[in-house]
C-alpha cells in the first residue's frame, strides 16, 4: 500500500469513529481497491449460479468449478475446467425443481433439489437429491443412489464432512411445507408458528457416503431445520439452525455433538432478545462460528462464537448500512460479503457490492474493502451471489444476473500491507 492510500484509509478511519459514534465496535473503509468481475461460466447457456454457500463449488486444487445451470430446460449440475475452460453435464434431470425450502413452488417429491447440493472437494463427488433419491455423481459424470430418503419428509441444504465420509440430510415434517401440495410460493402461513403449535420434527440424517447406511437420525422437536454444516475439524460436530424463527436471534444457532444440542447464542439477554440472526458458518480450521444478523434497534453486526457457545464477539457495522446480504469464510480473520455496505446511490434491497473483510475479533475491528459491484437483481434466491473464497483464498467467485442471465463471475482478491 503506497503513501496516499494510507492516508486514506486514515482519513475515512477518523470521520467514522467521528459520524458513526462506535468507539469499542469499528469498522474503516478502504476503497482504493475497486476491480472488475470476469465471467467464468460459457456464454449463450442460459442460467448459471454457484451452489449454495454453505458448500464449496470448487474442487480443492481450484482447478474445477461445480454449477447449476437449466440450459437443458431442467436444472441439473455441471462442471468448468477452469484451466481449459471446457464444461460438462454432470447430471440428466427431467422433472424441474423439487419441492424443499426454498423452493417451495417445486414438484413434491421429484425433480432435481436446487438446494441440497454438497461437494466434495477433495475427491470431486457432488452430492444432491433426485427426488427421494440421495445420489452421488463423480466429475466424469459416473452417478450412483447412495440412498433414499422416507415419505412425508421435505429437504433443504445437506452438507458433505470435510474427510467425505458423512453426509447430513436434513428433512422436516412435510406438514411443515403443506405436504404433498404443490406450492404457488412460499407458504401464506408462518411455517414456524406451525412448527411450533403442531410440534412438528425436523431429523439431522447422517449417512455413511461409502455404503449409504443411516448411521443417525438425530430428531429435533418444534424446529425446522434447513442448514447442516459438519466441523471442518471433526464430523460428530454438526452445525444447524432453526429457521424462521419468530425470535430469530435466541434459537437460530444450535450444534449437536452426537449427544447434546448447544444453543450459540444465549437468548434474553439485553440487545440480543429478538434480534435477527443468520448465515452461520464453520471458520475454516474449525476454530469458531461466524454469523451476523441486525439487533432490535436495526444495526447490523457480525459475530463470531466458539463450538461450546462461549467466547461471543459481535461488531456493530455503520447504522446505515442495511442492505442484504451473506458473510462467507477464507482464511482465519478474512471473510468475504455481498451486503452490508452502501453508498448513497445504492438502491437495491441487496446489497450491490462484493467486499473483503479483514476482522481483528479481539480489537473488535473491521477493514472492509469494497471490491467490485456485482449488479444482481436480488429477485429470487437463484441469482443471490453468495459469494465464496477459493480454496487459495486469491479469488472470489460470485452469482450475479447482471448481463440478465444469471451467471458466475470471478474478482481476483488484492492483499494490502
């Protein structure tokens, strides 16, 4: 970083600690790092968007990308050889979208599950569901039914362990999404007001992804489950949430051991009571929890929690930065976001910018570097960016649907002093 922009970056330190009046949580701005995205996926293929966050679309060499695209006329999985540039289908779906959170307009119990896809990025096996149909596909396109799931259950995000042997399903109680109705859109009714008085079960599945055998099913009353994350350290630690939570804050964040479930975040106490909280994810090493959400006087903030839900630390961000978005991983202190951040003339409901954050958790302190618009709609969870590291953390990936397709686009990410 040369002389001016340290001045900068000084100068926009000082008039925050002065306009946003938060002088033990602290966020400084650095702008002079803009850059421009680079398509990555094929022109003329219709749509194509990164899987969901919470899994890698990338291989673990970064040599290959994994996406969804519908230039089929049907959503199934592809791959980009990101060094030749070469793309494959790696699945033949027929039958559209599967009903399942979030996409609650699709075909009970068939078609192709947007939102349960997982890879395996050390051995390059994508995990998804055809229906009822747990299956595995191989990057050259060899595809197997690892298992099937029971009637009268929905789905959501499954997860992969990082060692590849595990994979977490999570189902709920079809009552939960109607059961076998096809949905117009998301439900009229507040789906967890009805978990909740029918006291409806959500099930953490976890199979063994060599034989397909069940080796658990961890049932969880009034909770409807949609987010499964294993420990990057340790395969019996599973992340979970309770979604849409009417106190989102006080039991959005839950982890099961394989014996007790720890809540995260300690309800009732103070600012925390019916705060808005969501996202979490596994830091890389495993080390703690990254999460973020906005408290009840309407400040966003970013946290962070250790597995055993001691250790809290959260970041207020500037009041007026309200915009949606998601915080992803890279290294230990880095994180990469889609929201959040504003300037004047941004209007989107979304956030409109791709920023690098670099976190000091003990100094409660933020350096955020805006890197790029990424131009989003923000009309349907399909085109969010969900933006994610590389396994080099050297390049984040994103969805936008800027050019009016949706299609993945890449910024190579600088390192300042």
């Amino acid at each position: 970083m040369d002389y001016m922009q340290k001045i900068s970056w000084l100068l926009l330190w000082v008039l925050a600690l002065g306009d946003w009046e938060l002088p033990a949580e602290s966020v400084m701005v650095n702008q002079a790092f803009l850059t421009t995205p680079v398509r990555v996926t094929a022109l003329n293929t219709g749509n194509n968007q990164l899987l969901y966050f919470t899994s890698s679309s990338l291989t673990a060499d970064d040599q290959h990308l994994v996406f969804i695209g519908d230039r089929t006329g049907n959503p199934n999985l592809f791959t980009r050889d990101l060094v030749t540039g070469a793309e494959r289908q790696l699945t033949t779906n027929t039958e559209g979208v599967l009903k399942a959170y979030v996409y609650f307009n699709g075909f009970p119990y068939r078609g192709f599950g947007k939102g349960s896809v997982s890879l395996d990025s050390r051995k390059g096996m994508v995990y998804y569901l055809q229906g009822r149909e747990i299956r595995v596909v191989k990057l050259n396109g060899e595809t197997r039914i690892l298992a099937e799931l029971p009637a009268n259950q929905m789905t959501a995000f499954t997860h992969v362990s990082a060692d590849g042997t595990r994979l977490c399903v999570p189902t709920t109680d079809a009552r939960a999404l109607d059961g076998d109705t096809q949905l117009k859109d998301r439900p009229a009714y507040d789906i967890d007001q009805r978990v909740q008085q029918e006291h409806l079960v959500s099930y953490l599945r976890v199979y063994d992804t060599e034989t397909g055998k069940e080796i658990a099913c961890e049932p969880v009353t009034n909770a409807w489950i949609t987010h499964v994350q294993f420990s990057p350290r340790d395969p019996h630690l599973i992340l979970y949430n309770h979604e849409w939570c009417s106190q989102s804050g006080i039991r959005r964040m839950w982890l099961w051991d394989g014996q007790r479930h720890i809540r995260l975040r300690p309800e009732g106490e103070g600012r925390q009571r019916d705060d808005w909280t969501c996202h979490e994810m596994w830091e890389r090493d495993g080390s703690a929890i990254i999460y973020h959400g906005n408290y009840t006087n309407g400040v966003c903030y970013v946290g962070r929690v250790l597995p055993d839900g001691t250790g809290h630390v959260e970041i207020a961000l500037p009041p007026d930065w309200k915009r949606y978005g998601h915080f992803t991983v890279g290294h230990p202190g880095e994180l990469v976001t889609d929201g959040c951040y504003q300037l004047s003339a941004d209007k989107k409901w979304g956030g409109d910018w791709i920023s690098k954050l670099k976190v000091d958790w003990a100094a409660h302190r933020i350096a955020w570097l805006p890197l790029a618009k990424h131009g989003t709609s923000w009309q349907s969870q399909d085109c969010h960016p969900h933006p994610i590291y590389d396994f080099a953390a050297n390049k984040i990936y994103f969805t936008s649907d800027v050019g009016g397709n949706r299609a993945v686009y890449m910024i190579n990410v600088p390192h300042p002093d």
